[in-house]
C-alpha cells in the first residue's frame, strides 16, 4: 500500500495534483468520475479480478465539476457532492439496472476561504475521511464508517494542505501545515483526539512537505527547498531513521516536474530498494512515467500508456506497476510495467519476457536522460522519535518505528 497526498487541482502546493480516479488502499476497487458526452457520472472499477471492469454508477441527474469520488473496501463508493450550500456524502453501490443510495448526512459550508476534500483513501478501507483546510486552523471530518453521519475527529490549529496516512490502521495521519511563514509537516494522531506532533524538520526556514508514504519499509518521499533555497526539490527519508534526508540529482529535472505517485510495499527492511513510480511533466503539459529506486543513481524514463488516468497507479509487493487507462476501444484496462531489467510473472506464476522498456522508446531524445550521480552533500532532518509504547505519551506511527526522542543528525 502506498498512500500519497492528493490535492486539487486548484492548488499545488504540495505537488500532488488531483488523480484521475482514486484507488483502494488495497488495490482491490478504484472509482472515477467519468464522461458521457458532456455528463459526468460515478464509475467504480473492480481490479482484483482476472480482468478489470466497470461498474456505472449514475445518479438522477449529472454530476457536478467539483464532485469527489472514492472507493471502499466493500465496493460501495463514496460521493462527495456540493448541495444548497452544504457539502452533502453519500454511499453508491450498483442494484441491478440502476444506482443504489444510502445518504450519509451532510457538513455545513465552512466559512470563506476554506475548502473541504476528502482525503486519500483510509488504510483499512472501511473509513474516508475530509479535510476541511481554512486559513487559520484546518479539521479533520469522518465522513463514512462512523456511527452517525460526519463527526469532527480533530483540529489543527495552522493552516493545511496534503494528506498521507504514515500506518496501516488509519490512525497517523500526517499534514502539511503552515505557521510563521513556513510549512512543516506534522502528524495528527486520530486515536488520540487528533493531537497534533512535528514530523519533518529540515531547517528553520525551508518549507518541508510530505508527498508519500509507505508503512511497510517507512519510506518518505518529500519535497523541500532545504538544498536549495527557492527551489522546491525531491528527497527521501525513512520514518524513525536517524540518517539525514537525501536529495538525489537524478530527481533533479530541468524544467520538469517530477511528483511520486506510487511506492513498492512489503519491503519491511530494505526502504531503499522500494521501487517508485513518478509523474514526470513537461511545462507544455506532455507527461510520461519515472521509474526509482532510492538505492539507484537514475530515473528510467518510460511512455505512459495510452489513456492513462495521469497521476494513478499501484505498486504490486512483487514489483509489478499497475496503471488504470481508459481508451475508446478499452474503457476500462490496466497497464502493468517493471523496473527495467527486472522479469514480470503474470499471476499463473509463468515468465513473461517482456519488460518495461521493451519495444518502447523515451519520450525524449537519449540526450535528454537523466542519469547523473546521487549527490554527496546530504541534508539534516528531526525528527521526534518513540521508543516503545511503554515508554512515550502516544502510539508508535508506523508499526514499531522509533518516534520518541529528539534525534538530530
């Protein structure tokens, strides 16, 4: 499972922009808004099966630009809709011919200037939460799984932005908040009344941001201006390690913008083998796939798939990239690729000799790949670390990740 941080497409702060859908943490349902002519409606997409499909879900009338959708574990999917000025949530799920409802209840405008989102999908599938991010103080709304209807689960004083789920039981979750001018990622932890602690900490006066997150190796991907002030780069960094954050040259595109969207789970103690998929845009909008390892000095360039749902896609623990695409002649498929070099099985176990990069070329000329050297100069990162739940106030973030102490390297 990887979990990313997804913002709207009206505000990158973050460098996430809004997913064309939206999967399950398990990888098992995804869910859309899709077009029919110039009408929106929900689609779920069921992906654990031997082939992928689509289930329409439409409503008595299209749906609005600014609905959200997400996927849950049971394959009912959740809708997020703007209603006589209220934010109103509902469950959708397929009865034979037509659509069926169940209304969640509703969350009152907040005031001028605050928007509210739902947040990536819960680890355990079960629960989606909200974020209702203002400029002065942002809280955290529990919109299904509850016990009846929305309930406000924190406040966090600061203003917020992303959104990245640090565990596997939804409790960690962790934000981009600003103060004083500057943002710094923090955790709220939800089983304790949403307190509120420092995560990433680079230097006093860079903007420190959490992108995504892998519970099982703890792998983070961030982006900061640390290295270089005024210019906002990627790194990564391991949750309760004390190593310093890393910046590595090769992510350090000319001209590109390079968003990660997609970690390698069940890589328990080896985070920098965690294979990474990236989104890699040009300033004319012309995008492909990166594929990284944190161990490795370069990006593998590859072409998107065709149709590809931009920003989408999970990573299988055997290192199989799956990417949802939707062209006239297949509406709903999954493209997979691997690391170059690396052989894919399909799921009889079988060899399959063909590779990411077989029979496809870069999008851009071999001049323009990007291979150069990890750079030597490494950046500090605080932490706050835990030693066991014994010995500290509040619960380890990621499974048994140290998170108590102050450790500076």
């Amino acid at each position: 499972m990887t979990v990313c941080a997804i913002e709207p497409a009206a505000a990158h702060e973050n460098g996430a922009g809004r997913a064309g859908c939206t999967i399950t943490a398990d990888g098992c349902y995804a869910a859309r808004l899709a077009l029919a002519g110039d009408s929106l409606f929900p689609e779920r997409w069921t992906l654990d099966g031997p082939e992928p499909y689509a289930v329409p879900l439409p409503g008595n009338q299209p749906e609005e630009p600014g609905t959200e959708v997400q996927p849950l574990a049971d394959g009912r999917v959740l809708i997020h809709r703007l209603v006589d000025g209220r934010h109103a949530f509902s469950l959708l799920y397929p009865t034979g011919p037509g659509t069926g409802e169940l209304p969640l209840g509703t969350v009152d405008r907040p005031e001028e200037g605050t928007r509210l989102r739902l947040l990536p999908p819960a680890p355990d599938g079960r629960r989606a939460y909200a974020l209702a991010a203002g400029r002065h103080s942002a809280a955290v709304w529990l919109v299904a799984g509850g016990g009846s209807g929305p309930e406000r689960v924190a406040e966090v004083p600061g203003g917020c932005s992303g959104g990245v789920w640090l565990d596997r039981e939804g409790r960690m979750l962790a934000l981009d908040r600003e103060s004083g001018g500057r943002t710094k990622s923090v955790v709220v932890d939800l089983g304790r009344g949403g307190e509120v602690s420092p995560l990433l900490q680079i230097a006093p006066g860079s903007d420190d941001r959490v992108l995504v997150a892998d519970p099982d190796s703890g792998l983070l991907l961030i982006r900061s201006d640390a290295p270089s002030p005024g210019e906002a780069r990627l790194g990564w960094g391991v949750l309760g390690s004390t190593l310093p954050v890393r910046f590595p040259e090769c992510l350090r595109l000319p001209d590109r913008r390079v968003t990660p969207f997609a970690v390698q789970p069940g890589q328990m103690l080896t985070p920098e083998g965690c294979a990474v998929a990236l989104h890699v845009e040009r300033v004319d909008g012309a995008g492909w796939i990166g594929l990284w390892r944190p161990a490795e000095r370069r990006v593998h360039h590859v072409p998107a798939p065709a149709g590809w749902l931009g920003g989408t896609g999970l990573w299988t623990a055997d290192g199989v990239l799956r990417l949802p695409y939707s062209v006239g002649a297949v509406p709903c498929g999954v493209a997979t690729l691997t690391m170059p070099g690396e052989e894919r099985r399909p799921e009889d176990g079988s060899p399959d000799d063909a590779t990411a990069e077989e029979g496809a070329e870069s999008p851009f000329p071999r001049g323009e790949r990007y291979s150069t050297q990890l750079p030597t100069g490494k950046t500090e990162m605080t932490v706050h670390h835990l030693d066991s739940l014994a010995d500290v106030p509040r619960p380890v973030p990621l499974q048994q990740a140290p998170l108590g102490r102050l450790v500076t390297n």
